[in-house]
C-alpha cells in the first residue's frame, strides 16, 4: 500500500473506532466527536473540555444540520486541519 492509501485506511479506522457508540455506526455524535477530537488530535486541538468550543466545533461540522457528523463533514475537519499544519510548517 503506498502511503496515501495507508492514510487513507488510517483515516477510515479512527472514523469507526469512535461511531456508532451512541447510534448509528455511520455517524459521530457530539459525545463520539469529543472522544475522537481529545484522542486522535489532542496534540493539535487541546483539551476539548470546553463545552462551548466543541458546540462550535460541532455545528461547523454539521453541514446538513442533522445533529451528527457524517464521514464526510469528518474528512472535512481532518483536510482543514491538515492545510493549516501544512501551511505552519512550510512558512518555517
């Protein structure tokens, strides 16, 4: 597998290692998206312990408005927050 596939696979399994706990597997709730934001981007995002930035975070993600985050509003957050690492450590 070449490493963007190997990214991709990477990206798929932190998805579903964290739906499906409250509901429908497809989905993140806000309680899933909390648990995947502090284990998986922890070290970027900080602490997601305030509960007014993560119902921002949220309803940013939550295109549709159906009160989950699907797998693409997810890949989403991932692909804006790879831009800005890319665009910090390219200006260093």
């Amino acid at each position: 597998m070449s490493n963007v596939q190997k990214g991709m696979a990477l990206l798929i399994a932190a998805f579903h290692k964290y739906s499906g706990k409250e509901g429908d597997k497809l989905t993140l709730s806000k309680g899933e998206l909390k648990d995947l934001l502090t284990a998986e981007l922890g070290d970027i995002l900080g602490k997601t312990e305030d509960k007014t930035a993560l119902d921002k975070i949220f309803k940013d993600l939550d295109a549709n408005a159906d009160g989950v985050v699907d797998f693409q509003e997810y890949v989403t957050l991932v692909a804006c927050i790879t831009m800005i690492c890319n665009e910090f450590f390219t200006k260093k």
